[in-house]
C-alpha cells in the first residue's frame, strides 16, 4: 500500500507508491514499499544529511528549515518562509543590497565599505557614515608623528578624501607636511587655500605673534629688532649685527658686524634629529664647517658629508692628504710627477703603502725598470707576460712555467707540482711521456752511467724473454725465464736415419717445437737471440748384401720379319737365387751447430 508523508505541522507532503522512488519532492530521495535497490537510496539520503547537502548549487526542492551548506560561500544556510536560503549568523556581505531583508540582518557593503542594518523598515548606516565611493567625510579621529617621532591624536576635518582642517590640543611639527600644514597649534589648523567665511571683530595674533610685537611702517625706515634701510639694506639684531645690502663691489651680501663672530646657516628636517648648522663660518679660526659646528683644526674648509665636485678640483698646495677607506679614480690613467720632468729626477718615485714596514712600487733610473720589495702573486688564471709572450700561466692548483727561451741566472725553482719539457711530464713523483705512447730513454751525454744513488728500481714491467736483448732484466725475469734458459746453450741427441740434408729441415723443426724462439702462447720458454744448440745425429747405415743367381730356363724360337725360326724367345722360366748371411748397420754420428737469430733457428755448421 502507498506511503503518506507528512510535514511536522501535519500537512501531507505526498504519498509514494509501491515499488516506486520520489526525487521530485524533496531534496532526499523518498522510498516507497517493496522498492528495488533501496538501500542505495536511503544510504544516500543518509549522506547528505550529514554534509547537509554540501554544494556549489542550492539543493533541489528544499524545505522550509532545511540547512545548506554552501561550498562556494564556506558557510551554512538555512530556507526561510520566503522561500530564500539565508546564511546562519552573521552579516551578508555583498557589493550590492541583498533582497528579502528581515529586521536585525546586517549587511556589509563592500562597494562603499559601510556596514548597514535593516530596521525591519528602513537600511540604516552603522559606521562609517561616509562612503568609500566618496571618499573620507566629516571628523576623523587620527595619530601624526612629529619630528621627533612622538605621537600626537588629532581630529582631522575631510570632505570627499581631502583633509580641510586639523584639530588639535597641543603644538606640534609633523613629520612631512599635512595637506601643506607644516605647523600644527593648539586648536583649528586650517589648510593652505581654505578660510572660515564670516566676519571676526580682532584676532589675539598674527603668525603666532602678539599685535604689539609689529611694528608700522612709516616713510622709507622700519626701526627696533629690524631695521630696513633704502641706503643699508636689511639690518637684524641689535647694533645691526647681521646686515644683507647690495654692494656694488661685492655684489649681493650678508655680513656678519659682530667682531670676529661666527655666520651660521641654519635648517631642520627629522634625519637631522632637529635644528642643524649647514654652512657654520668661524671669523676668529678662518674656517668654514659644512654640517658641522666645529671645522677641523688646521684646515679652512671642513665638509662633514659626501661631495661631489662637477668642475675640476686643483689643489696647490705641497702635500694632499686621503684618509677615505675606499679611492675610485673614473680617469684610466693616473699621471705622477705631472706635468713631467728628467728621469734621472723620477728616481726612488713610485707607489708606497705604509704599514708596519713600507711595500713599495718604485722607479729606478740606473736600472731603468721597475723595483718591487715584496713578492708577486699573479692570481688564476691569469699569466705573466714578457714583451705579449706568457712565461707564466695558471695551471689550475698552481703556476706553470711557459715558453721561456732562457733563463741562464735561473739557480732555484720552488717546488712544482708538474713540468712539461718536449715530449716529458713531471708530476709529483711520476715521470712520463706526454703523448702516453713514446719510449722513454734515460741516456747519458757520453761516458758514465746512470746512477740511481744506491736506491732500488721497483714497479717496471715484467721483462719477456721476446724483448730486445738491451731490455734491462727484472728480478722476476731472472729469476723464472732465466732460470729455465740457463745458459742459452742446449744439447740434443736427433736420430735422423732415412732422412735427408737433416740438417735444414728435421733438425730446425724439431728446435723449433722443443725451444721455440717465438712462443705463440706467450711462456717464457721463447728462446733469445744468439743462442746455441748442438744436435748429435745418429744415422743407422746398413751394409750391402751379396746375391748369386743362375738362370735355369727353356728357350724356343720364333718367327720374326717373316723369316722364319729366326727369333730365340723364352717358353719355361728358371731362375736358381743364393743370398748370404746378413750384417749388423753402422751408426754414422755428427755433431751439428744451430743459433737463434732474427726469432729463428738457424743452422751454422757441422762442428765435428
């Protein structure tokens, strides 16, 4: 039978019929009896009420009261009688006004950067009451810095962004200018290029300064702590101690009338830490100090700062002193002794660096040449050049010596960590040949030998008896293919009966079988130049044998050339044969010589 569902205030939401599923209602699936498969169903109604259905997208058919967890927004809402998700909690914040308003929603306008709430009438402003499309508007309380870096809380007047005035309880010089206020007073600042508008009946001061302080012009002379005066200029001070006129010999000037008293230019600014003396001229010591009360003593001019100089700088005096760590010098060349003179004058002139003993770069005449009086270094990878030919050059950990066509008062060279000279290297304690592949010969001039100082000749490779009778033997060669060599003289015992010139062929092959001058399996049995072999030769010789024999056959006669019986032929064979008694054979011995020349066996001679 169909399932009826209701809400909760007991309205029929709708009935499902068997065997069916409802995705239409409701944002769950809705299950009716006996459906197929409906454990999918109810494990997925399952799920998305936990993730209270977790979208980009407002679930399906929604409920009054349904919960949404909104994936794009990161926050929770909820679907009110107006039929509208809402977010729970919080403000909405949007560009422009949200619809469906309730009464206590607020709303943050990112556009004019306001926060609002609706009365349930009426959207009011919350604060601030001006809007970010606009600009700053009205009072706004703020914090300057002075000079000094010390805070100060004012009110600031603005309209549409612009500061209009500053109010404030205490006098202060800010930081950087406000607007163009410069100088803050107790009570209303106002910008340059704006005025109260109205009329006022006397004012206290003018510039911070009482009334009875002016003075009134009257005729061509102003009189009292300034005096200005149509034939002396600007007079200050009492008996005019500073006076600015025109002269028509020094031209524009300020003049200081107090005897041997100091001038002084005199600013501020916060790097200055306050009120500071820029140019302090001292009458009494005839010295000028620029950013500094107190020039240097001895010298008339003292500039406490970097200068740069954009004309040229002439200094005529005997001695120039620099006592910056660092000297840059733009121009490529550096001229001493300008603008010249002889050379034999120019002798002992030069370059010294003053330390616990002076290093010094100096000019000798007699020797025409330079004179160092500390070592060299020519740091990698560069070289050292004698007339654009390199004599020395880096060699990577060290300096190598190169292309030097001689050096006859050369006594010592440091220790090296390679040499090449012609086809030879010299590196640590390893002597070779540079193209990996040539002999290396130790050779003498003429007589004498070479002497390796009573010390022993170790690591050479194994000597072969194949190698050239010059090659020097080692140890292991002396002691295993001599040893088998001996002598190089060998005896032998060949029988060669029924052989013929033995001598060039049995006797060679078998030499070359038994001692093989070349061996090809590389054994030390290889047989060295010149030497000897003596072959006895055992020839068996048997005597001849003596034989009688008697014929004992018939004979008939034939025709021949057509005469007849005219031809005597054998019919009946016979033959009687006697023999006598056989002898023991003779051994014919000779002793042959054979020597080893050029790898081969060679016969020389019969010896005996």
């Amino acid at each position: 039978m169909p399932y009826t569902l209701k809400l909760t205030n007991g309205n029929t939401l709708v009935t499902v019929p068997d065997q069916t599923v409802d995705q239409k209602t409701t944002s769950l699936t809705l299950i009716g009896k006996n459906s197929n498969a409906y454990g999918t169903s109810l494990n997925d109604n399952f799920v998305s009420l936990l993730e209270n259905f977790a979208s980009g997208n407002e679930p399906r058919a929604p409920l009054v009261g349904q919960l949404w967890f909104n994936t794009i927004a990161g926050r929770m809402y909820y679907f009110n009688e107006n039929y509208q998700f809402r977010p729970v909690g919080g403000p909405i914040v949007a560009s422009t006004q949200p619809s469906g308003l309730v009464q206590g929603d607020l709303w943050i306008d990112t556009t004019a950067q306001q926060l609002k709430y609706f009365d349930g009438t009426n959207l009011n402003v919350a604060g601030p009451l001006y809007s970010a499309v606009n600009g700053k508007a009205g009072w706004i309380v703020e914090t300057y810095q002075d000079r000094t870096l010390a805070n100060h809380v004012v009110s600031t007047l603005y309209n549409n962004g612009t500061i209009i005035a500053i109010l404030s309880e205490s006098a202060f010089t800010p930081s950087a200018p406000i607007n163009g206020i410069t100088t803050v007073t107790p009570g209303v600042n106002l910008a340059p290029g704006y005025t109260f508008n109205g009329t006022a009946t006397n004012a206290i001061q003018v510039g911070n300064l009482s009334t009875s302080s002016f003075v009134f012009k009257g005729g061509d002379s102003m009189f009292g702590g300034l005096a200005i005066l149509s034939n002396a200029g600007l007079q200050v001070g009492a008996n005019s101690a500073l006076q600015l006129y025109v002269d028509n010999i020094t031209g524009n000037t300020i003049s200081s009338n107090t005897v041997d008293g100091d001038l002084t230019l005199q600013v501020a600014g916060i790097a200055l830490g306050g009120d500071a003396s820029a140019i302090r001229i001292k009458a009494g010591t005839k010295q000028i100090g620029v950013w500094t009360d107190t020039p240097t003593a001895g010298y008339g001019l003292t500039v406490n700062t970097s200068t740069i100089i954009n004309g040229s700088l002439t200094v005529l005096g005997t001695t120039t002193f620099i006592t910056s760590t660092v000297l840059q010098v733009e121009s490529q060349n550096i001229e001493l002794a300008y603008p010249g003179t002889a050379d034999v004058n120019l002798d002992g002139a030069g370059i010294i660096l003053m330390g616990t003993s002076n290093h010094t770069i100096l000019y000798r005449n007699a020797l025409y040449a330079w004179e160092f009086n500390n070592n060299i270094n020519i740091k990698a990878p560069n070289s050292l050049l004698l007339d654009g030919t390199a004599v020395f050059q880096s060699g990577g950990s060290g300096l190598d010596l190169v292309n030097v066509v001689g050096a006859p008062n050369l006594t010592t060279v440091g220790t090296l960590t390679n040499i090449t000279v012609g086809n030879i290297t010299i590196t640590t304690s390893t002597i070779n040949t540079a193209d990996g592949f040539s002999d290396l010969t130790l050779q003498n001039a003429s007589i004498g030998n070479i002497n390796v100082g009573g010390k022993k000749v170790y690591g050479a490779r194994p000597t072969l008896i194949t190698d050239s009778t010059s090659t020097l033997a080692t140890k292991g060669y002396v002691d295993t293919a001599q040893q088998i060599v001996g002598s190089s003289r060998y005896v032998f015992t060949v029988d060669v009966t029924g052989r013929t010139n033995p001598s060039d062929y049995i006797i060679s092959n078998f030499l070359d079988i038994v001692l093989p001058p070349v061996d090809p399996r590389g054994s030390i049995y290889n047989i060295p130049d010149q030497a000897e072999a003596r072959v006895i030769t055992l020839n068996y010789v048997l005597p001849s044998l003596t034989a009688n024999a008697t014929f004992n056959g018939q004979y008939t006669t034939v025709d021949k050339g057509g005469i007849q019986n005219s031809q005597s032929v054998v019919y009946a064979a016979g033959v009687s044969v006697a023999t006598v008694a056989g002898q023991a054979p003779v051994c014919v011995q000779q002793i042959l010589r054979f020597y080893v020349t050029n790898k081969v066996w060679v016969y020389d001679r019969v010896i005996s």
